[in-house]
C-alpha cells in the first residue's frame, strides 16, 4: 500500500476499542496569500491508559500543530479537514470541545516553564486557578497545591507558593508547570520539549517524575530529542507533516526508514533544520536531502510492517 497512514481495519478496530485517545490529523493547512500550504497529512496514532507515545522530528516536522491541534489552539489561518480526536469515548475534534477540555482532561507542560507562567502572578495565583478550572473548591485549594507541590519535588511550600515567575530558576518554573498539570487530574497529558533547557540530570529526574506522577494518563511528548523520546512506550517520526516511522520506542535500535536512521546518526540536523513543507507533492518529505533517495521517491512511499513497526520508505 503506497503512502498510506491506515493500518488494517481490524488492527484498527482492536486499537481503537483498547486507546484511551484516538487521533487522525486528516490535513491540517495554512491559509496563506500564496494559496493554502499542507503542514500536516494523515497522521494517526492512538494512546492507551498509562501509555507514553513520543512524536519526535525535527523543526518543521508538524509535532506542535498535532498537538495544537489536539487542544483545539490551532492559529486562525490554520484550519482542519477531516480532524478526529476521540479522548476516552468523547468526541473533541472540534476546538471549541478540545479547547474546553485542556485543563481539565487534558493538561499541557510546556517548554519553557519560566515563559508559560504569568510574571504578575504568584505560583499560588496560577495552582489555585487551575484548581478552580478542574472544579477543587476553594476550602480544598490550599492543601490541593500544597501536595502538587510537594510532589515534583519543592520542600519549602510557603515560601514558592508566594514567589513570582521571576524569582525562580528554569528548572523550579518547569516543576511548577508539572505541579499545574497535576491539579487537573488529566487523563491526557500533552508535554512539548518538557526538558528543554534542564541540565542532563534534571532533565532525567523530570522524566522519571512525569512517568511517576501521572501513572494512569496518557502522556504524548513532543521533542527532537532522541534521548527524551527514548523514555516513551512509542515513537512517531515525523518529516514534513508525515509520518516516517512508527512502533515501539526499541525502533530506534534498528530505524528503518532512511529519515529515522539519518535522526538516530544525527546525519539529520537535530532540531535545527526546518523539514521542508508540503505543498502539492505526493512523493517523500525528505527525497531532497536522503542519502537512498532513488527516483521512485519523487512520487510514491511504500509501506511496510513487522508486528506493531511500521515504516514508509523505500530504500
Ligand atoms: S529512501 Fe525514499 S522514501 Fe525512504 S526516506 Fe529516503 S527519500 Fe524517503
């Protein structure tokens, strides 16, 4: 089957019924003066209770419009057709259902904390509002905060309950993010390059804390970095808007899409270089910079697949 996102429709079925969140992209596009540009086409996957799916890919990929798209933030000259989110049996493929569900079923951890949080509002400002959007009343808000924090690690309660943003290191401003997450009690968590700017070490511990705190949730990670991908049940590779490559996250071991295994080798730039977009092409995302390009990757992919590890490439 040439370029096509759709497993078999049984595999599907059986997927389906045992996901906790179901997701189809159908074509996310920009409305552009120059015409309207193709940013992401039929990616699928789906999400089981307790499971970590990463999407990973450079600058460009579509990792952040999927997840835009998925908490109904996408830009207003970015539009969907044939969007389909079903998140524990309710439909939210539309924005204003997805967005209605961020903060309460779905909770974002972005990638800098320090830029995330509001300067003119202290840490407790920003717990107890989360708390109120998830319905906590107020005579439980303080002892609610008090264990999220207490969770990701802060020992002195009082004293960063009335800090500011500003009066926080990166690192604080990130476990803060993550203590915000918890008070939504989510079933999915949506975390964007959650250890960008952490040193190696915190970088680890907040990836052992996530899979800690959030032992029930779906959580999707969104990075370009190997390492933190890793730490996911699965990997979703991503090149200009497609999907290269998908499966268990031990697919890194042994990529065979040829994008995959420039990621792995970091022969791709990683992060650092935009993919380059779609327009009308049907062809490979990546024919311009692989190093197996052969002349039927101009118009076609073909699709192939052992067990659970799909891939589209043809080298
Ligand atoms: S071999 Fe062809 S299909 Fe595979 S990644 Fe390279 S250009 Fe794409």
């Amino acid at each position: 089957m040439m370029d096509c996102m759709a497993t078999s429709k049984r595999n599907g079925r059986e997927e389906g019924e045992k996901s906790l969140l179901r997701y189809s992209s159908g074509t996310i596009y920009a409305k552009t003066l120059a015409g309207n540009r193709t940013l992401v086409k039929n990616v699928s996957f789906s999400i089981r209770k307790g499971e970590k799916l990463s999407l990973i890919g450079e600058t460009g990929s579509g990792k952040t419009m999927i997840a835009l798209s998925l908490m109904g933030k996408l830009a207003p000259n970015v539009k969907t057709e044939g969007l389909q989110c079903i998140l524990d049996g309710k439909d939210c493929s539309h924005p204003k259902v997805a967005s209605s569900l961020l903060g309460r079923e779905v909770a974002y951890i972005p990638q800098n904390g320090m830029e995330f949080l509001n300067p003119s509002r202290t840490v407790k400002h920003h717990l107890y509002d989360s708390l109120h959007r998830a319905g906590v009343r107020s005579a439980e808000a303080k002892d609610k905060a008090a264990s999220a924090l207490s969770s990701v690690g802060f020992r002195d309660i009082d004293e960063i309950l009335k800090s500011y943003p500003f009066q926080l290191s990166g690192g604080m401003a990130q476990r803060v993010t993550v203590a915000l997450a918890l008070c939504t009690r989510a079933k999915l968590i949506i975390a964007d390059e959650p250890t960008n700017g952490l040193d190696k070490e915190a970088a680890s511990r907040m990836l052992e804390h996530l899979g800690l705190l959030f032992p029930d949730a779906g959580q999707l990670f969104i990075t370009h970095d190997i390492g933190v991908a890793s730490n996911a049940d699965r990997i979703l590779v991503l090149c200009g808007g497609r999907t290269m490559e998908h499966g268990k996250s031990f697919l890194l071991q042994n990529p065979r899409n040829a994008y995959t295994k420039g990621l792995v080798s970091s022969l791709v730039s990683n992060g650092m270089k935009a993919t380059p977009t779609l327009r009308k092409r049907t062809g490979c995302p990546f024919s311009d910079r692989c190093p197996e390009y052969s002349e039927r990757c101009r118009d076609e992919r073909i699709h192939q697949r052992e067990g659970e590890h799909e891939w589209w490439c043809n080298g």
